[in-house]
C-alpha cells in the first residue's frame, strides 16, 4: 500500500518530496500479522541546500498467549546533501522463554 502524504500548513519555508511511502503487512494463514516492511524515500530543500533520504523499518511478530508481540525490529535510514553523507541501522530482538 503506497501512504499518501498530507501537507502540513505549518511549514511556511522549503519543501519535503516524499517519493515514496510504502508499507507491507504480511498476515498468516490463521489472519494474524507475521510482519510489517516500510519504505519512505524523500528529497527536501531550503533555497539552494537539497538533501536526499531513505528509511527503511521490518518488524517480525509472534502470537504469544493472545498478544501480539514483537520480536525484531530493523531500522535503517541513509541520508546525504550539503556534502555530508550518513547512514545509521538499528536492530532490535526479544527473546521469549517458556
């Protein structure tokens, strides 16, 4: 499913691009949620700065005594303009014992 973007009255200066904004849901057989997998890509200016972006965000699920837990979480975000360059990643796991 592609998100669309509202504009936000607050920001009077520069501009946001969202390119892309996507988020999967994988459900199982049994209709509960195994996972999620979003994409946001974008490109924002100010006058003559530019910068470019991606983010990327995967959580993985488990049924556990009627809750919906998460187990992994990965986050990863890129990012460069005005000569700079970054790119950070993110996992998180929770270990369930019986």
């Amino acid at each position: 499913m592609n998100i669309r973007q509202r504009e936000d009255p607050r920001v009077k200066s520069g501009h946001v691009d969202v390119k892309l904004d996507r988020l999967s849901l994988w459900i199982g057989s049994d209709f509960i949620p195994m996972g999620t997998d979003e994409i946001t890509k974008f490109s924002a200016g100010f006058l003559f700065l530019k910068a470019d972006g991606e983010a990327t965000e995967k959580s993985t699920f488990i049924h556990r005594d009627d809750r919906l837990v998460v187990i992994r979480h990965e986050h990863s975000d890129s990012s460069s303009g005005m000569g700079q360059t970054s790119h950070n990643t993110e996992t998180e796991m929770i270990r369930i014992e019986n």
